[in-house]
C-alpha cells in the first residue's frame, strides 16, 4: 500500500494560495498549512517563490523556520528551538508528534515504548499508545503495538520530506541498496542455474538407469522362455515327479542314482497296472479249475 498518496492533494488549496500570498498573508499560510488535517509533506510550499521571501524578514523569519520544521524536523528539534519558533498549537504539536515517529522508524523498525516516551515527550503510555493508533487510521504508518514487550513494531511509514543537505546522502544509500539488489540477483541467478543442471543430470541419470533396467529384464524374460522350450512337456513332468519325489523323502537317498529314480517311476506307475492285471487273470483261473460241488437232495 502506497501510504501517504493523497498527502500532495490536500496540500494543493495551499500551493495555489501562496502564488499571491505575501508577507503577513504568506506566514498565516504556513500556520494554517501547519495545522490542517491530512497535509503532512511541505517541500513543494517551501519552495514558492513568496514563501522563501520570508527569510528575508525579521519578523516572519520565525515562520519560515516552521515550515522547515514540519517538512524536516521533529519534536525535538521544536524542545531545542522553541524560542526561535511560534508557539504551536494542539494540532501542530500532534501532527509534529506523527511526523517524528516516522523519522524514529526510519532508523529501527522496532520502537520501544521507553524511547517514544522520552522522544514525544508523552506523559504515559495509555496516550502514547491512542497517538501511535490515531497515525495509523491516518496512514500515517503501519504497525503493530506489542503492549507485551512494550514496543512499536512498525512495518512501513509515509515518506517524508528530504532535506536538500541530505540529498547526497539518500542517493548514496540508493545507490547501495541498488548494488546490494543486484548482488542478490546474481546469486539468486546462479542458485537458480545450477538447480536446472542438477534437475537435468538427475533425469539422465535416471533416463539412464531406466534402460538398462529395461534391458536386462528382457534379457531375463528371453533366457527363460528359451530354457522353457527346450524342456519341453516331458521336462516338465520329470521336474514335477522330482519334487514329489523330493516332498516324499524318496529323492534324497544315497546312493540312487538314475537307474534307481527310472525304476522307481517305472515301479510306482506301471507295476499297479501289471499287478491288477496278474490278479484279474488268477481269479479266472481258479474259477476254472474249480470243480463244482452239486447239492444234496433230501
């Protein structure tokens, strides 16, 4: 949020008047400017021609220095020069009270309650506080007050008047800041870069990786239907009567060899059939043979 946008706006009525306003009229200006709700930057009503002339009279010099005050200054600075300057009235030392909070802020974010006491001249903390919370409805700055810790957080301020002593100074500090950006940048950049090249020399990898994994499972797959055909339905049924041989303990014995195993298959699937046959053919025997037993009659 742009704080302080409208601030220029409300000091025009005042830029537009001070075109014709000379000598007592232009030095009622400045008061009235000092005083009015909402104008809180002055630079450009400084700079009007018949406001600078001020500084050549005795008499009305006292309020060109208040206008540089309000533009410029802060509180303090009014406690230190009060006899040089016009008595202010409740307005102008509130509105001054804000514009030294946002100079303050433009030197630490933090504020402890402490310093805003001493620096506003405040007389507890329950006004300070109600000062500090009327600025921000104002936006005048954003903040947050920390009754806990006893402190102003602030997290950004109006922009206040710069003194023409001071230019070179903010340009300076401009100029740092601008270095000190682009730095980031370049940095940022190359973090940047070389994330992309790792990312890419992991996909190859994985690329990579991927194929040959690929490759030695077709390699697998092909070995093993290979070694399958060559078996043949033969094959698989010796492999089978080896494991029952195997899960009946009758494969393990040493010394059989092949002969035992081909006897013992041929044993255990064709002597059945043998037997049965041998058993059919003496039951039909003895049958004939037999003499047959004739029954007695009574």
């Amino acid at each position: 949020m742009d704080l302080g946008s409208n601030f220029s706006a409300k000091l025009e009525p005042f830029l537009l008047m001070a075109k014709s306003a000379k000598g007592a009229a232009a030095a009622k200006l400045i008061q009235d400017a000092t005083s009015a709700s909402g104008v809180l930057v002055f630079s450009e009503l400084l700079e009007m021609p018949n406001i600078q002339e001020l500084g050549k009279n005795e008499h009305h010099t006292k309020f060109l220095s208040l206008l540089q005050l309000f533009a410029y200054k802060t509180y303090q600075d009014y406690v230190q020069h009060k006899d040089a300057l016009p008595t202010l009235n409740a307005a102008q030392i509130t509105k001054l009270k804000y514009l030294s909070i946002v100079s303050l802020a433009s030197e630490s974010r933090i504020l402890p309650y402490t310093t805003l006491l001493t620096q506003l001249d405040m007389p507890n903390v329950r006004e300070l506080e109600d000062l500090i919370i009327d600025a921000i409805y104002q936006d005048i700055l954003h903040g947050k007050l920390d009754q806990k810790e006893e402190q102003l957080e602030v997290e950004y301020t109006m922009g206040r008047d710069v003194e023409p002593s001071r230019v070179d100074e903010l340009l300076r500090a401009l100029q740092n800041w601008a270095s000190t950006t682009s730095q980031v940048l370049q940095t940022l950049d190359s973090k940047i870069s070389s994330i992309a090249a790792d990312a890419a020399s992991q996909k190859t990898i994985q690329a990579e990786y991927d194929k040959a994994l690929q490759h030695t499972l077709k390699e697998v797959h092909d070995k093993s239907s290979k070694d399958g055909n060559k078996g043949g339905a033969g094959g698989s049924r010796r492999t089978a009567f080896g494991d029952i041989q195997e899960r009946m303990g009758l494969g393990g014995h040493h010394g059989e060899g092949r002969g035992g195993g081909r006897a013992m298959e041929a044993m255990d699937v064709d002597e059945p059939m043998i037997e049965g046959r041998k058993l059919r053919n003496r039951v039909s025997q003895d049958s004939a043979t037999k003499p047959l037993r004739k029954k007695n009659k009574f």
